[in-house]
C-alpha cells in the first residue's frame, strides 16, 4: 500500500465487509382484541367489518368479543365473514393488543395480560393517580388515541370527533326546539329564521356553525381568542357574527337567542353563562352544552342521558349529553378511529412490537406522543 500511515492491514482487508446480524423474530401472530363497550352510554365500536377484513388480509387475528358490534348496527355476522373469531369478553382481553372506545375500567385492567397493549381514550383528566398505578403493575403499554397528532401537528382523533358533535348539536337543538316551542331551526321564506348563539370558535363550533348556517339560522359565535374567530370566518367563507366574550355584549345576544350551543371547555374555572344570564333567555330557548364533562361553560345544565336528554329549567331546555357522538354509533364508528386510524395502525404495530423504538415516519413520532404508559413506566408529562 502506498501510504504514509503504518498499518498492518492489506488493502484488501480494509474495505468494509458484510457482516450477518442475528435478527430475533416475533412467534406468533400479532392478535387483537376487541371487548364490547361497557361504558353507560357507550353505542360505539372500534372497528368495522371493513377494517376487520383489510387487518386479516395483512395477517392479523382479530378476536371479536360477541355482540360488540349491535349497538353500532354491526352483527357479529358481519365481522365473521370479514374474518374475525365471535369470543367472550375474557378471551377478547387477553389479546397482544386490546382496541377500545372508552377506558377500561379497573376490572377490565384486571382481564388484561402483562405487558400487553392497549389503545383507548384515556381520558387521564378524569383519572385518579390509583388507575394509573395499576396499569402500571400490570406492565401495560397504554397509548391514549386522543392525543395522537398527525402530520401538521393536530389531535386527528379529538378533531374529527369535534366534527361530529358539533353538526350533531345543532340536530339535538332542532328536535329540542320542536318540544319546546314548535318552531323549525332555520328559516322559510317570510318567517323570521332562529337565531343561534355559539359559544367556541374551535372545531367543535366551527361545525355547529356550519350545521346551522346550512339549516338557515342566523348565527352569532362568541370566543375570546381574536385568532379562532378570524380562522371560523375564513373557514365559513361567509359573513357571520363574531364577538368576544364580553358579560354585557353576550347577555344581550342570549335575550334574542333561541339556541345557545356552548363548546368551551371550564376545567377549574367558573361557567361563561351564569343562572342569572339563562334566566333572562326567551322562555322555550334551547341550551346544549357539549363541555358537560370538561368543566361546563353554562352553569344551569347537568349531565343528561339518552333516556332522558335533557331537563327543563327556569323555562329552558337544557342538554348535557356528556358523549352525543355515541348517538349516532355507526357514523362514528365508521369516522372515528378506524377510518383514519386503521390507515396507521399497521405502522402502529410495528412501532410497539420495535420496543417503542421511534422510527422516521410522521406517524410513529406523533404515536409516541400519545403514549401514556409503557412496560410500567410513565412517558407522558400530563400525569403528575
């Protein structure tokens, strides 16, 4: 070798070689499980035929848990023929991998098996430290789908919901309004049209708005962020009536209002709409309030149920529906987790059985974000 730098290697012997790697291979196939809903008013399911089919194509084992299905309209027929197995609710449970609408509940945790995953709404705000710590001496992997972004940094799963509650809100006002004072949300031609009062320019408004714009209601949204009222009139592309959220400005609004629809969350604070405010609202109005069970923002309305959707006080009908989208089961089942997040979960899969290894995929990084609980440890700082 002409070199200046001593080596005791041939030139031949430098050039890199192959090397062989022992590569450790999963047994098994990847199974999946899905337990029926238990949750009080829970209609929804987390998985379609449809999505049962295209995982059984790609070599997964789904167990269905029987019946898990009906209350979205989907038999366990159905799921059959996509390739699924009809099982009881243990066997559902003792999967590698356990799909759910809701959280488990703490006997549910207790049908898991150790150090396997599961993928719910966590909904840790409404958790005690306790429910936490046994997912953690069970070693479950939990990975809360609510906070799961995509590529431009949004909660996919929250928004699209968001969607839904909000046009189903304005459906919910216009039978309410019908019970109440026998009026049609929207208008006719020589009929004054109702008048709608959005509390929230979010997703969650933004769609109530939208829903009620295209039933023919005048509409007024209220936010205390100049940038989301700017964005709902951009988004719209019509004029609508925007405003802060000023007590004086706002109470004039709900003198006039026939619905009030309320999508800003109160957690620790006190509601936007005082008593005093719905006492002076039109007798037969309608109050929905979609942040029922995220601090409410109207401090009259009380959770409701579908057996009893809502309550009459000071002359008002109020909603507090604290899950509407489970009215409507098969839309958001359909919607909710399986449209979008099937498209991920095969890349999911991966990334949890690669030991939570992030991998350069836009997916993978915003699924580590959503991670809550792995092996036992924590790894996400909204718990304290």
């Amino acid at each position: 070798m002409n070199s200046s730098v001593f080596t005791p290697f041939t030139e031949k012997e430098l050039v890199p070689q192959e090397e062989r790697l022992e590569v450790i291979k999963k047994g098994g196939i990847m199974t999946i499980g899905v337990p029926k809903e238990s949750s009080l008013n829970e209609n929804r399911v987390p998985i379609t035929p449809d999505a049962v089919q295209v995982l059984t194509q790609c070599g997964y084992k789904l167990m269905i848990e029987s019946d898990a299905g009906k209350k979205a309209f989907f038999s366990d027929l159905e799921y059959s023929e996509a390739g699924a197995f009809i099982v009881d609710k243990t066997k559902a449970f003792e999967q590698d991998l356990v799909l759910k609408v809701s959280a488990p509940s703490l006997e549910e945790i207790d049908l898991l098996k150790p150090n396997s995953y599961i993928i719910s709404a966590l909904q840790i705000n409404l958790r005690e430290k306790e429910y936490f710590k046994k997912l953690s001496e069970k070693k479950i992997n939990a990975i809360a789908y609510e906070f799961i972004e995509d590529e431009n940094k949004e909660q996919m799963l929250v928004k699209l919901i968001g969607e839904i509650a909000g046009g189903m809100s304005v459906l919910c006002a216009s039978e309410m309004l019908a019970v109440s004072k026998g009026i049609m949300l929207g208008g006719i031609t020589g009929v004054r049209p109702v008048e709608v009062v959005v509390l929230g320019a979010d997703i969650v408004g933004e769609y109530a708005v939208r829903a009620a714009i295209g039933l023919g209601a005048t509409v007024r949204v209220f936010d205390n962020s100049l940038s989301k009222l700017r964005n709902i009139q951009n988004s719209i592309g019509s004029r609508i009536s925007t405003s802060m959220i000023d007590p004086k400005e706002l109470t004039k609004s709900l003198r006039r209002a026939d619905v009030l629809i309320g999508t800003i969350p109160r957690i620790n604070m006190p509601p936007i709409v005082t008593e005093k405010m719905v006492t002076l609202m039109k007798q037969g109005s309608v109050i929905v309030d979609l942040t029922i069970d995220t601090g409410k923002c109207v401090e009259t309305t009380e959770v409701t149920d579908f057996e009893k959707p809502y309550v009459e006080k000071h002359g008002i009908l109020h909603s507090g529906l604290p899950n509407l989208t489970s009215k409507i089961p098969r839309t958001t089942s359909k919607g909710n987790i399986l449209t979008d997040f099937m498209m991920i979960l095969e890349v999911t899969i991966v990334f949890f059985l690669a030991i939570l290894i992030i991998i350069p995929i836009n997916q993978g990084h915003s699924l580590f974000k959503a991670i809550q609980i792995n092996s036992g440890f924590f790894w996400d700082f909204h718990i304290t």
